[in-house]
C-alpha cells in the first residue's frame, strides 16, 4: 500500500482533532484495498461537528473525487450520483430544472454520502421525515470488498443499518434519490416574533400542517420577563406565479452565491457571556412579524455567507450539542433544558428548535418530539454542563444526534439508543465481522471494538 499522508482532521466544530492517514481514492480499488491493510472511515465534506469521520488508527477515505452524477430520470425527478456529489452541486444542477433536494440540513456544503450515513433532516422532517425516506436505493462497499445494492427491498437490513450508521456499516459508493419538484427558487416565509416558550410551541401545534417548514431560533441567555423568547420562522415553495415581479426573472436566473470570510481563529475572549448576549439580543430585535418571500440559499444555509464561521469559536473549537426528546412531555424537557443552559451563563451563540416526526433508520437519530440544538465554546465547565444535560434527556427518553457529538460516553449513548444498538450491531457484525469499518466516534461508544 502507497504511504498515506498523516494529516491532523477534524470535524466542524474543531475538537476533538485527530491525526488519520487521508486518502482520496479515485475508485473503489483503492479502498478494496485500504480494506486489506487497516480500519477504514468513510469521509465526506467533514461537516459533521465532533468525531465521527475521524480515525486515529487507521485510514480516512474521502469521496470528494468521487462526485460524478450517473444519470437523471428529468420526468419523475430521480437523480443517481456517487456519494462524494454535494447538496452545493444538487441545487446548482437541478434547481433551474425545477428539481429540489427534498430534505435538506442547515448547510449545502454535505455529500449525498455524508447525508445518508447521518439521516441527515431538515425544517420539513415532521412532514416530510428524513433523507432516506427519498433515498430510493444506494450500493456500498461492504467490509467483504463486495458492492451490495441496498433498497427497501434489497439487502434492507443493511440499508437501515447504513441510514443514520454513521459511516460504519461501508463506504457508500453511490445512490439514487427522488428529488422534489418545485416552481421557484423562492420560499414564501412567514417570521413571528413570540415571547416565551407557551406561545411557541402553541405556533407549532397550530401551523403543523399548513407549512412545511418550521424553526424557531431561541434566545438561550436572556432571563427574567425575557425567557424563553423566540422566532418561529414558517415557510412553503412558492409558486411562480404567486411571486412579486421584482423575484420573477431572479427566479429564472442561475444562483450565483457571495460569501464573506472570517479568515482567521477569532481569539478565546471574543466569545463571551457579554457578546453571545449581545448577538442573541440583536437577532431578537432586528426581527419583525412579516410575511415576506426569501430566496432558497437565504433561507436554507444563512450560515454558508460566512465561509468559516466556524472561526469564530477561537483554535478550541466548539461542542454542537443536540437533542431530541418526545412529544408528550417535550415543552416540559425543554423548558428544563433551556434553564439549564441559562443558568450555565455561557448561552449558544446560535439555538435552534424544530419539531420532529417519526423515526426511519435503525440508529437515525430524529423521532416523534421535539430537537433542540445549541452550541457552546470549548471552554472549562462545558463538558460537565453537556454532561447535565445529557441527564435530562436521559430522564425523558431523549437522545442527542452523533452526527453532531464528540462528548457522549458509552454508557450513556447506550441507554439513550438502547433497544437500537443492540438491533444495529447485529446487522453491522453480519456484513462487517472484523470491524474493518470503525471511527473515533464508533469506537468511543462501544459501537466498534477500541
Ligand atoms: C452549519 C451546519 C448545519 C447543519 N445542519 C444540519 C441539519 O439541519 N440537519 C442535519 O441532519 N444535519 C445538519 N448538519 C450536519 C451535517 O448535515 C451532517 O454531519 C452530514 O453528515 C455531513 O456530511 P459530510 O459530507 O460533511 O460528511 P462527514 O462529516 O465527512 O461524515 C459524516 C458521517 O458520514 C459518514 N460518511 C461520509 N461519507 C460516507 C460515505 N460515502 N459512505 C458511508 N459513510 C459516509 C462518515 O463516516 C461520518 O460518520 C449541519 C452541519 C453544519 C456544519
């Protein structure tokens, strides 16, 4: 085996980090062979925020050179590409033709094969659920050096395994998706100012239905008379036809993006109790009750404007933490939650609430309930205000989201998935005896052997 570069990975949020062996590989050859030599872990863009496309011990193969689309059924919308095409490449190839990804995560910048190892969701999944439930089939290298074609009807064992199985199951090769048809590139949304968490979760209950997407930011520092307050952001494809003129030919025209940078780590002080107050108290007032008409990119990945935001949290880094917890009670865990982290002082720079619907993989992480994600500085005392939290959830049959985890313990993460892991290994012992597919994240769990 050719030596590999050692390079020092990480994911999104920047810790943990990691030095892996990296390879590109060109073709599924490669990785054959990879196969033969040591563990492997599938890669993507690495937009996942914690550990789970690291691998310390062994080799880290990345699909960017793997992202060609195979075909286009242009009639019913059906898409086959390799698993290293981007949600980025999906919109600028299918959008004009009035085709959109039918489920999509808060940045465009994630392979098809990142999205379906992570189920990844969006603001439409208590309508529309997760990613797999429009994945129509995939193939992947399984650990025998054999490509299975995974379906519903195919080898459906491993395609619920692999859906939400975080890269451990195979490396993804290719997949089939049915996109969804839209008239514009317009969303028509709907901002509503609300002042406490009564009155936002009324909103959900009352626009379930009408609106196929839904988010609420929340402010998680404010205290007092302020609690609690929120914007629930309510939107629908528009139509062309229902578009003000000033959007009409835009709406035709090819979408070209502008970014500005954070072009260096922000140092540790910048990002305190003072300026995430400062920032959460802006995005409150700056916000009206208006109805108004966005373009996708504006309302999907707000946060892509800014290439490496992620700067801003300093070399540390930052903990993504997020959580689900069930219907019933989800007002009840929430409120806790959001105390919790108000009382912690540090507040999330960015938090954000959705409702959720049912479950589809084995280990995919949303269910029936309610998601909440928040993210924090690595700083002294978050690991164990994390740790806090992960008690709550625990306490009402939550779960937090690996995709986005680099602090959950084993034990923990097996109470929370229990029932599934012990569903989920089965299937990933069948295919995958030897673990030759393992990760930091999975061995940190006890999902692979350390
Ligand atoms: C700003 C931001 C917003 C986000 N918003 C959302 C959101 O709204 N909803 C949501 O669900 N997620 C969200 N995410 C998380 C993101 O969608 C997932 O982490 C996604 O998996 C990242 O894709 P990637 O291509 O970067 O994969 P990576 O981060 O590189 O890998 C993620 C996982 O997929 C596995 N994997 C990657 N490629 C393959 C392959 N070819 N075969 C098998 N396994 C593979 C890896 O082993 C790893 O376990 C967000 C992330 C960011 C940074």
């Amino acid at each position: 085996m050719k030596k590999l570069a050692e390079v020092e990975l990480s994911g999104f949020g920047k810790f943990p980090k990691a030095v892996c062996q990296v390879s590109r590989p060109l073709n599924i050859d490669e990785i054959r062979g990879y196969l033969n030599e040591s563990s492997v872990t599938p890669r993507g863009l690495g937009r996942s925020y914690g550990d789970a496309a690291l691998n310390e011990k062994g080799i880290v193969t990345e699909s960017v050179l793997m992202n060609r689309f195979l075909s286009f059924d242009e009639s019913r919308g059906i898409v086959k590409c390799e698993a290293g095409v981007t949600y980025k490449d999906l919109l600028d190839t299918f959008v004009l033709k009035g085709w959109f990804p039918p489920v999509t995560p808060g940045t465009k910048y994630v392979t098809i094969g990142g999205a379906i190892a992570s189920d990844v969701h969006g603001k439409n999944h208590h309508i529309d659920g997760s990613i797999s439930n429009f994945v129509k089939s995939f193939k992947i290298l399984s650990a025998s050096g054999e490509i299975l074609k995974c379906s519903r009807t195919q080898n459906s064992d491993l395609f619920w395994a692999t859906v939400g199985g975080m890269g451990l199951t195979g490396f993804i090769t290719e997949a089939e998706i049915q996109l969804k048809k839209v008239d514009s590139q317009y969303i028509n949304n709907k901002t509503l100012k609300l002042h406490n968490i009564d009155e936002l979760f009324e909103k959900f209950e009352e626009f379930n239905e009408d609106y196929l997407y839904s988010v609420a930011w929340l402010d998680t520092v404010a205290s007092g008379s302020k609690y609690g307050r929120n914007i629930l952001y309510l939107g629908n494809h528009s139509s062309y036809n229902k578009l003000p003129e000033k959007f009409k030919n835009k709406s035709r025209e090819r979408f070209i993006e502008k970014k500005i940078a954070v072009p260096f780590e922000i140092p540790f002080a910048t990002l305190n109790k003072l300026s995430v107050t400062m920032f959460n108290a802006a995005i409150y007032m700056k916000e009206k009750n208006v109805e108004d008409y966005l373009h996708y990119d504006k309302y999907f990945y707000p946060l892509d404007f800014i290439l490496n935001w992620n700067h801003i949290y300093s070399k540390n880094g930052l903990i993504q933490y997020q959580l689900n917890v069930p219907e019933e009670e989800g007002k009840e865990a929430i409120d806790k939650i959001l105390k919790k982290v108000v009382a912690y002082g540090g507040g999330s720079f960015l938090a954000v609430l959705k409702k959720m619907g049912d479950q589809n993989g084995i280990l995919s992480f949303p269910f029936k309930g309610y998601t909440l994600s928040m993210d924090f500085p690595v700083r002294k005392g978050v690991i164990q205000m994390c740790k806090q939290l992960d008690a709550i959830v625990l306490d009402y049959d939550g779960r937090t989201y690996l995709t986005k985890d680099s602090i959950l313990d084993e034990t923990t993460f097996k109470k929370m998935y229990d029932g599934l892991w012990q569903k989920w290994l089965e299937i990933k012992i069948k295919y995958d005896p030897y673990y030759k597919f393992s990760s930091n994240l999975g061995r940190r769990i006890g999902l692979c052997p350390s």
